[in-house]
C-alpha cells in the first residue's frame, strides 16, 4: 500500500506530462515525455518513480516529429502496475484525461508542484529599474496552462487554494481559437505565496520557474538562482525528502507533450 506521500507524488506525475495507458484488465503503466532540455528533471520524476515502483526503469532518448520538424526528446515509463489502473479510470473515464474533485482529493503539495513544474509559467508583470539604473523585475505573474472548460478550471483553483492560500483567477489564453479553454493565472502578492508554498518540493532543474525574480530576456535571475539561491531551496528539499523517509502508510506535484508506445 503507498504511503499518502507516494499517492500524492504519484497522482501529481500522472496530472501533468504523464499519461496513463491501460495494458490489461487490471494492469495500467505510465510514460513520461519531454524534451530533451528537460532530461535532468525527468530523472529526478524517475528516480523517486522508481523507488515507489520498485523498478530501475531508465530515462530513454528518442526523436519525435512534429509538425513537420523533429525534435529531441526523452521518455520514461512505468512497470505495468494493478496500482495504477484505479487512477487510470479516475482520470480516464472517458478515455480522455479529465480533472476531477475524486483524483485531486488526496494530492498535496508535493504532487501540485509537480503540476506546476510541467504546466506551470512564470510571465513578467511589470519590469523597472533600481536605484543603479539596473533592469529589474518588479513583479512576476504565474500561469497554469491547462486549456480545460471554465468549471474545470474554477474547481481546480478551488483546490490550489485550498493547498496554498494563493487566489488564481481563470482566464483564456487563446480567445479565438480555443473559446472554451481556460488557463489559471495569479500575480503579485497571490503568486508570491504560491511559489512559497511550492519551493520545499523544486527539482534543481526547474528552479527557474521558482525565482521571482528571473528575468528571461536578459538571463539575469537564472544565472543569479544558480549561485545565490539553488543551495537554499536544494536544503528545504533535503529536508522535505528526509521527513519523507521517515512516514508511515498514514503519515500525511519547451514541454513535449505526447502519448507514443514505450521504446523497446
């Protein structure tokens, strides 16, 4: 039986760039793809992956063509597993992935993060200057593109809320093109504890979308996590994953995103 600690971290890895595929009457796997650029954090997903399996399945390379060019990927996958047909149904009841109160029910922040981390973007609100004269951020905004109806996107906000405190306010990315697809978004103070909330559970890798202050026309804040701050937060995860270790069974997360069969 997994601990609410694995269920979260594992309901959070089927939310995002996960796909579950049902391979018999009682047995579902999980894939995993991203880009190439993305392969460190898809070995962190993995190796925590494979301890809850109990599996050394590898981080695999593979070329995916896509609208007409081909683009370096990386992909993982489970074990089938009778553990995973149950969420299989739950986020599949029609064969197509759909967000419910029933699967969101049990996932923490651990497993939000993980969300955040595949879907998640930071944008830049309002840009200024200090008082050097230097280009700064002066406030960032975070968005979750999810592409869901509106009611979907209400009640997954319901939920983030309840997790984090963070107010994120449904809005629609692609007006005419997609009318009925809905992304969340949150800025200043409401992006702030968000990102607060979420930092103890950041992979290295993705730590760019965990800095406020990030700039990515300039590079600046990435650079500058990497030096400064990527020790600090690496710290808090060290200490997230040790309490991890010591739970119980009731002790209380350029994306490519494609369902392809497991390379063989």
């Amino acid at each position: 039986m997994l601990s609410l600690s694995d269920s979260s971290y594992l309901k959070g890895a089927c939310l995002g760039d996960g796909c579950l595929r049902k391979v018999s009457g009682t047995t579902a796997l999980l894939q995993i793809t991203h880009s190439a650029k993305q392969k460190e954090y898809l070995q962190w997903k993995a190796d925590r992956l494979n301890k809850i399996f109990k599996s050394s399945n590898e981080v695999k390379p593979r070329e995916i063509f896509l609208s007409g060019k081909t683009h370096e990927a990386c992909q993982w996958w489970s074990p089938s597993s009778e553990v995973l047909l149950p969420l299989w149904k739950e986020l599949y009841p029609d064969g197509r992935k759909r967000f419910s109160p029933l699967f969101l029910r049990e996932i923490g922040l651990e497993g939000l993060a993980l969300l955040y981390m595949d879907d998640g973007n930071l944008h830049i609100r309002k840009r200024g200057r200090n008082k050097q004269g230097e280009l700064m951020i002066r406030e960032r905004t975070v968005e979750l593109a999810l592409y869901v109806p509106h009611n979907i996107a209400v009640m997954i906000g319901d939920w983030i809320e309840c997790l984090t405190g963070a107010s994120f306010i449904p809005r629609i990315p692609m007006t005419s093109k997609a009318p009925d697809k809905w992304n969340l978004r949150a800025g200043g103070t409401e992006a702030r504890r968000f990102v607060d909330s979420l930092k103890p559970f950041a992979c290295k890798a993705m730590a760019y979308k965990f800095d406020l202050h990030y700039d990515s026309s300039s590079n600046r804040g990435k650079a500058k996590w990497s030096e400064a701050d990527r020790e600090k937060y690496l710290f808090e995860a060290d200490k997230v994953t040790r309490a991890r270790s010591t739970q119980t069974d009731n002790a209380v997360g350029d994306d490519i995103v494609l369902s392809l069969p497991p390379l063989r």
